[in-house]
C-alpha cells in the first residue's frame, strides 16, 4: 500500500494555508461516538480518533472506569514526552523511589505512542506533583490498603502542564499514574503526542482483590511472560498475580531448604524459577501496583518432584486407572498421617514466604482432594482406625480437617509466628455437611463452581469472605478442544469478554439474596489453567478478557458491556502498542466507524 498524505485547505488566520495532515478523514463526537467524516476547508482544528475518543462517551478512552467524578477538557497540549518529571517527593524514600520508577515508565511507554512513525518535535513539559499526606514509607499492599485517588491535570500561562494528584497511599499514587498515562495519546493526523487538558478525576475500586491466576506447574511460562502478565495487569489496575507455581504435573520452584525438589521435578534444568527469578518479579509488580501471592496446592495436586521423601508422605501418585483416583492424570495426594510430609511441608512454607517477602494472604489450594486415594491406602486408613474412626466418607474429612489444621500451624510457623489468612477453594469442604470444619476467621473461600452455586449464600451466611472466580465466566482455558480423549475440553464454551464483563460479584450474591453480606465479598479473579498453554499464549488466553474483569471489580458498572465497547477496543489496541499480544475482538474497521457493529 501507498501511505497517504493529504493536503487540505485549512483557514488560520483569516488566510488560506497549505495544512499537511495524514489522512483525509478526522472524527466528531455523536452521541457518544466518535463519528468518522472527510475534512473540508470549515474545519480549522480536524480532530483524530484517539483525541476524539479522550472526552467522548463514558469514561473516554480510560480503562477502567473511574468510579467517583470524571471530567476531560475538550482541549489537548502537544507534550514533550522526553520532558516528564516528578517534583517535591523525595526519591531516597521508598514510595518516592517507587513513583520515579513509574515516571520513567510513563515517559518510556509515551515515547513509543508513535510506533514506527516519526512524532513532529516540540511541545510542552509535564511536571507531576504529590500531596503532602502520601505515606512514603509504606509500599505494602494489605486487603485493606486505601488505592484511592485524585487527579487533576491543568495547563499553565506558559503552557507548562501542571499534574497533581492527591492520594494516601502507594497504591493509590501508582494507580494515578496509570491513569494519566492513559490520557497521553498520540495524534496521527499530525504526528505529535498529546495530553488531555482540564482534567478532574476522583476514583477508588470497589473491590480490594483484583486478580490472575496464572498456572505455570501444568506447562511452563517463562519469566518474561510472567512479567508481560504484570505489565497487562498494572494497565487495568488489577492488583493480585495468584501464582500457581506447583501442581502433580510438574515441581519447578527452587526450594533452598529442600533442593531436591526442582532436582525431580522439573521438566528440565532450565524450566526452574529460583530465588533470585522470584524476587524479580515481587520487585517488578510492587512497581506495578501488583502484589505476587503464591499458591501451595495441597492435600491434593501434588506428585512429580516427591519421589525422594520417602515415609509415603504422598499417596497414589501415577495411581491407575486414574479416573478413580483424580480429575485428570498424574494423580497424586499427600499423606496426612506422615509426620516425614509436615515437616518437608513446613520447609516449603518457610521458603516461599521468604522469597515471595511475607504475603500478606497465602493460598493453600485445598480443592479436588479424593476420598477414594485415601480410602485406598492401607497406611492411612490403618492410622484412623487406631484413632477410633470408621471408614466413612465423615471420616476421612475429618481426616482431612486434621490436615488443615496441622498445615496451618506449619504455616503459622513460616510466618514468624504470625498468623496469615489463608485462601482455600471451593471443595468437599465448603458443603453443607462439611463448613463447620473450617474457620472463617482463619480462611477466605475462593470460588470456582457456577455463579449461581448455593455453596456462595451458604458462605455468606457462614460470614466467610469469598473471591469469585466462577468458571461459567471466568475460566479463561475453556472452549478449546479435549486433552485427554476427544471433542471440548470440560468447561466449554469459550468465555467471550462481553460475558466476563458482565459477570457481577455483587448480582450474583443479590440473586442469592444476599445483598446484605456484599461487605464480604473481596473481589474476583480470572483463571488461567495450562494444560493447553504456555508462553506462547499467555498473552492471548489472557488479554483484553481479563480487562474486562478488571473494569468489573475496579467499577461494579450498571450497566451492560456493549456500554463500554468502544473503549474495549481502545484498551486492547494499547495493550498491543506496550508489547502484549492481546487477541484482536473485531475488525479495525469497528472501531474506526464507532457504532456500525451492532447487533
């Protein structure tokens, strides 16, 4: 193709002037859409579609919604992108070296607006400004931690742009900036990067948790696409990276207490994450707003990387046929009357807390635990006859409830003597029968089971704290085809993002009845499972999907996705213009002619 430069007839001054402009179209608000129409000689100031879209509709091109007030001038300051700084902070604090770290990033990620293009010079300087109360010695992320912020964006006499934002905390600072870079766009109909001008924002999430799961024990995902990950969820002011490190397919995580582990159960040597691996990517989320919470699967879900424990601390490993042993082969579980596995247990605990620098939430997994296993090894069932239990499925949860209680202490122990909440998932034990065996004092329930699940109101009513990740809308690994056998993989159909963004925390419990106990529901999270992923589609099985989920949980909107479309299809072009392969949702036609793909 032939690029097209345009020459049209623009009046300035009274006087017509040669104007050169890149295209032969430019765009006008419309009822919320910017509206594709031919420049002609009455437009002086033709406008492109990524300044159109700043003001136009709801929420202009930012992701997510912001929550309290939002107003965008219509006008827009050419910047010089090289000429961002940060003033009146301190940079030898942590908080004030944190944001620097941010600034940098702003400028970095506003020089590549042009891609390949050559931007036309000039423009004015940014200069960005922090209140006086931001805590700056605090950069830990809790459950409670205020990400609340104001941001007010204004241009001087001289034309200098003035950013100032007012916030409490880290989080809340971090999340300014995001905003802000997303409103810096770049003009294509005159090659120069702009910012939103008149700019008064108030925003804070109405959930505290917002997260991915990542599995990277099934197949492996390397580093930088944990950190590309990071990257997609710091843009959509997700907050919490649910590593699932280990599983009964694979033990890739290097522990120092037990380094045999790694040794027999990787994949290879090299599809390992070490100490030094992890402490990066802790570093690069706090950066990013992002807290890294690891996953220790268990009782179940464990296998490969065991063999060398000996005293039978896992149980049914590889056991055949695996259907009646597991969900899905190899099986595996450990052994929870072996002393030999609680103590290896504990030095798992202690290591990863170390290196993931004590989370202020562990995941302890907890799901699809077997009965038949355990009922099948005489070890154990000879150990709970001698403690005057029968053999009935009572009694192996109480078996099982034993395990809790003892891997909670280990983990206690870990902490520092401290105790940690502990996340479990939906489960055997979470039934009606089952609940009073777990603490919500001491446990936070996820959800994996359908939206419509009894066991939500029957947590609720038990005032257990939940994170919805229903798999009817947030499993990201359904509707490709079966790995083991034929036709669809169990959770078929492929979750769209029209559903996901639909997917409602706080209807699901009104549904239930439980509108009253909408303080208990922490936040959600969307899923991503490996049996059929890897490093090389990460980014696609995760992106611009979980933007939808992340718009959800920051605004808990009123209204449907088709209201937020056209700035789905703006989010997911900036995902792909800062280095994510986000899977493309309709032609680019659609969103260059806002408002002609309806349905």
């Amino acid at each position: 193709m032939i690029a097209l430069l345009i020459i049209v007839l623009a009046l300035q001054s009274g006087l017509n002037q040669a104007v050169e402009y890149t295209s032969p179209w430019h765009y006008k608000c419309d009822g919320g859409l910017c509206k594709k129409v031919l420049i002609t000689e009455q437009d002086s100031n033709p406008v492109a579609l990524s300044v159109c879209q700043l003001t136009c509709g709801q929420g202009g091109t930012l992701w997510p919604r912001p929550t309290g007030h939002l107003s965008i001038g219509e006008s827009v300051v050419q910047l010089d992108p090289n000429n961002i700084v940060l003033i009146g902070i301190s940079t030898q604090t942590v908080v004030g070296n944190l944001l620097q770290r941010n600034v940098d990033r702003l400028k970095e990620n506003a020089k590549k607006l042009g891609g390949p293009v050559t931007v036309n010079g000039g423009g004015t300087g940014l200069v960005i400004r922090f209140n006086d109360k931001l805590n700056l010695d605090n950069a830990k992320l809790t459950l409670d931690t205020d990400e609340s912020y104001t941001l007010q964006v204004a241009s001087d006499s001289d034309g200098l742009v003035k950013v100032d934002v007012t916030a409490n905390t880290y989080f809340g600072a971090r999340h300014a900036l995001e905003t802000l870079s997303q409103l810096i766009v770049f003009d294509d109909l005159r090659s120069q990067i702009q910012v939103a001008n008149g700019v008064y924002i108030v925003d804070a999430p109405k959930y505290p948790y917002r997260g991915i799961l990542l599995d990277t024990s099934r197949n492996y995902v390397d580093k930088a696409t944990i950190l590309r990950t990071i990257d997609g969820m710091a843009m959509s002011k997700l907050n919490t990276f649910h590593w699932h490190i280990t599983d009964s397919h694979s033990f890739p995580y290097v522990s120092r207490t037990w380094p045999k582990f790694v040794k027999y159960g990787s994949y290879t040597p090299t599809k390992i994450y070490t100490s030094e691996m992890i402490r990066e990517i802790v570093d690069y989320a706090l950066v990013r707003g992002v807290r890294v919470l690891p996953e220790f699967d268990a009782p179940a879900h464990v296998g490969e990387g065991w063999q060398w424990v000996g005293d039978n601390a896992t149980v049914c490993f590889k056991a055949e046929p695996w259907m009646k042993y597991c969900v899905e082969p190899p099986c595996g579980q450990l052994n929870p009357t072996s002393e030999r596995m609680y103590e290896v247990l504990g030095g798992i605990y202690k290591d990863m807390v170390e290196d993931f620098q004590q989370p202020d939430i562990f995941h302890m997994g907890g799901d699809e635990v077997n009965i038949e296993c355990w009922r099948s090894v005489n070890i154990i069932t000879d150990w709970m006859l001698k403690k005057g239990w029968d053999l009935s499925e009572r009694s192996f949860y109480l078996l099982w409830d034993y395990f809790q209680e003892k891997a909670l202490e280990k983990l206690k122990i870990a902490n520092g003597g401290k105790d940690v909440p502990a996340i479990l998932w939906t489960s055997g034990l979470t039934s009606k029968e089952n609940l009073q065996h777990i603490d919500p004092k001491k446990y936070i329930i996820q959800i994996w089971t359908t939206g419509d699940d009894e066991t939500i109101g029957r947590l609720l009513q038990n005032n257990f704290k939940i994170i919805f990740s229903n798999y009817d809308a947030l499993y990201l690994d359904c509707g490709f085809s079966a790995w083991i056998g034929e036709g669809n993989n169990w959770c078929t159909p492929y979750k769209g993002w029209q559903k996901i963004y639909d997917n409602s925390p706080l209807q699901m419990i009104k549904r239930q009845g439980y509108e009253n106990k909408k303080h208990l529901i922490l936040g959600g999270e969307a899923a991503l499972w490996t049996e059929q992923a890897d490093s090389t589609s990460v980014d696609s099985r995760l992106w611009p999907r979980s933007a939808a989920m992340a718009e959800r949980l920051w605004s808990e909107p009123d209204f449907k996705w088709h209201h937020a479309e056209q700035r789905m299809l703006r989010h997911r072009e900036r995902l792909v213009e800062r280095g994510i392969d986000a899977d493309s949702l309709e032609p680019e036609w659609c969103l260059q002619n806002q408002g002609s793909c309806y349905a």
